[in-house]
C-alpha cells in the first residue's frame, strides 16, 4: 500500500475513543460495557450468524456448551489453583454480565440446538472463539528497562472503530484495547506495572476445548499471579501468544508465553542490553509440541518469519547507532517493506509503544498503521 493509502485507512478509522466505565465490581463493569456496546455487538453477532451454517453452528454450539460445563467444574472445584477458580468464576460472571448488557438474548431468540435454546451466555461464549492477527517486539535496553510495540490486525474484517476501555471497580483500574465482540484481553491492554499483548497462533483446532480468550483475559485481570498457571485451562481449541512486561521489585521482566491445546512454550527476555523477543502469528520455536499442531503452509509460516526477521536485523542496527529508542520505533512501525506482510498494512487498527522502567511504564497508542513524520508521545503510564 501506498503511504495515501494508509493515511486514509487511519482517517476512515478516526481516533481512538475512549470509554471509562466504574462499578462495584468488575463483572457489574463489563454489563456496563456490554450495554454501551450493545448495537455494534448485536449487529456484529447476526453477521456471523448468518454467515456460519447451520450444521457448524450446530457443532460449535456443542462444544460451547462444552466447554462453559468444564470451566464451571473448574471455578466449583477446590482442586483448582485459587487465583484460577477466583478468575474463572469471575470472567464467567463477567461474560454473562456482558451478554445480558449487550442484550445478546435478541440475537439467538427462536434459535435452538439439540433441542434446547441457545442462551445469550452460550453465543457471547461462541463469539469468543476469535482469532486476529498481530506481531509484538520487546527489547531490552541499557538499565535494564524494557521497550515493547504492538501491532493490533484485524484479518477478520468485523471490526468498526478503535477504542480503549478504562474499567475501574474495587480502587482498581484496568485498560483494554477493545474488538466489539470480545471481552477486554485479546488485544492489548494494561493495569498498574503490568502490560500485555496477544498474538493469535495458527493451530489445528481439536473439537472440543476453551479459547485461549479466556486465558487473555485471566492475564490481563491479574497478571503474573495468574500468568504462568494459563495452560492449567486446557484443553484449548485454538493457540495465541501472550507477551508480558512487568515492573517487579528487581526490576522489569518481561516474556512470551504460547498457549495451544495442551501445551505452553515460555520465552524470557534476557537481561543483557539489545536483547529481544519478537512474535508474529506462528509458533516460533522448532521443533515443539506447538509446533507439531500449526496449521501454515511453508509460505505463509516464511512470511511470519520474514517479519521477525526483519525486525531482528532493524534492531541490530539501531542498537549498532546507539538509537533504539521509542520514537526509532515508530519509524519502524511505518515501514512498508513486505507488503500485506509490513510493519504498516491495511490490517493495523491501531498500535501500540512503550518503555517499562523501575519506576513506571508508559505508554503512546495510536489508531490504525504508524505512518512517517508520527511523533512519540506517550499518553499513559502504568
């Protein structure tokens, strides 16, 4: 694409909206959301559904049903590690809040499978089987602070406007990059010292399991405590990457951890300066476990890899110059080298970068694909 022509994919997109949402708690929260969001959700929600057929719905309704009994056995059972039971019980307390804000009951009214009618808890759980596109860098610089960027691809083509969600319940606050149909968490998003980014993997689907949505979700809601006790949820039906930065009393630690089936695959970031860790939407280590279920053929996996690549040799040099900085990696983020595959493609609904430090981390979000002449200027902190 040309340079007009990402300029006007940023326009058309406009700038990014900001919803701030407070209640009591954070399940009460995300009906708020749900009801704010509710149109967009609904009518996002009969697309799909007219466009699967009926037999596929059929089966995955199936398995939705499913998968809600397992993860309510999980949440009931005391043999559940307690942050895990704890976040079950919440995200699925937040889940049926959410369909019953967004008043979900009107898509599925009349709609039936074995014989029993759909519930808007079951469909809202339905549309959380969803899986974009994405890529994330994390590098460490001198000092031992973290800088990270994320791109945030759409490669479904439901999505409408970029908008950031602040939930706030308990003297907490929460931020999530927000796709319509999906609970805060499969994006990107943030609360105090902790940051996340998703990337979807490309896996052989098994008929039944959770998505790897829900695993989002527990990271962004409680981070570390949570974090590494994710593929405890399996099996998953589907695979994503979760990137984490993460300010900690020896200082910033940040990751990559790939779910899928029923496997995980941790990467660390070193503590030595211009160390990095990239991740696009294939598994990156081979030969793995993970490996073994990806569902690419040797092109498409290339042209993942292409894109690490890439940014691996960028950062080299940048660190070579003594320049890798947040506002060199903006620059990097406009490029356009590697087509539908560059840094700046048709996809990019927004992106994301930041440096963690000891002290805070902060963060610049802007909508759509980083162009030449953007400017770093960070608008959060964590």
């Amino acid at each position: 694409m040309t340079t007009t022509d990402l300029q006007q994919e940023r326009r058309k997109l406009g700038p990014i909206q900001h919803i701030q949402i407070e209640a009591p708690t954070l399940a009460q929260a995300h009906g708020k959301l749900g009801r704010q969001l509710g149109p967009v959700i609904c009518r996002v929600a009969r697309r799909r559904l007219k466009a699967t057929p009926p037999a596929e719905f059929e089966q995955q309704i199936t398995a939705v049903r499913d998968c809600r009994r397992r993860l309510d056995a999980r949440a009931a059972s005391q043999l559940t590690k307690p942050v895990l039971r704890q976040g079950v019980e919440e995200y699925l307390k937040s889940l049926d809040a959410w369909a019953a804000g967004s008043e979900l009951k009107s898509v599925v009214s009349g709609q039936a499978v074995g014989g029993r009618p759909v519930t808007a808890e079951e469909l809202a759980l339905w549309l959380q089987d969803d899986n974009r596109g994405c890529q994330t860098c994390l590098v460490r610089l001198a000092g031992g602070d973290v800088l990270f960027c994320h791109t945030e691809e759409d490669t479904i083509g439901d999505f409408d406007l970029p908008r950031l969600a602040e939930l706030q319940a308990g003297g907490q606050a929460w931020h999530a990059f927000l796709y319509p149909t999906l609970l805060p968490g499969p994006a990107f998003g943030w609360h105090s010292g902790y940051f996340h980014a998703v990337d979807s993997l490309h896996l052989r689907r098994p008929e039944h399991g959770a998505p790897t949505a829900v695993a989002a979700w527990l990271a962004w809601r409680f981070g570390s405590a949570a974090y590494g006790d994710l593929v405890r949820l399996c099996p998953f039906i589907d695979g994503c990457a979760i990137n984490r930065v993460e300010r900690t009393a020896e200082g910033v630690s940040a990751s990559v951890q790939e779910l899928g089936w029923l496997d995980t695959s941790v990467r660390e970031l070193s503590s030595v300066r211009g160390k990095m860790l990239f991740q696009a939407n294939c598994v990156e280590r081979l030969p793995s476990r993970l490996s073994r279920r990806e569902a690419l053929s040797a092109a498409d996996r290339g042209r993942y890899c292409a894109r690490g690549e890439r940014a691996r040799e960028a950062i080299a040099e940048l660190a070579k110059q003594g320049e890798v900085s947040p506002q060199r990696i903006v620059d990097l983020l406009a490029s356009k080298t590697g087509g539908a595959y560059a840094n700046a493609n048709a996809d990019v609904k927004a992106h994301c970068v930041g440096v963690a430090s000891a002290e805070r981390i902060e963060l610049y979000v802007q909508s759509g694909p980083a162009l030449a002449g953007d400017v770093y200027q960070p608008q959060f902190h964590a």
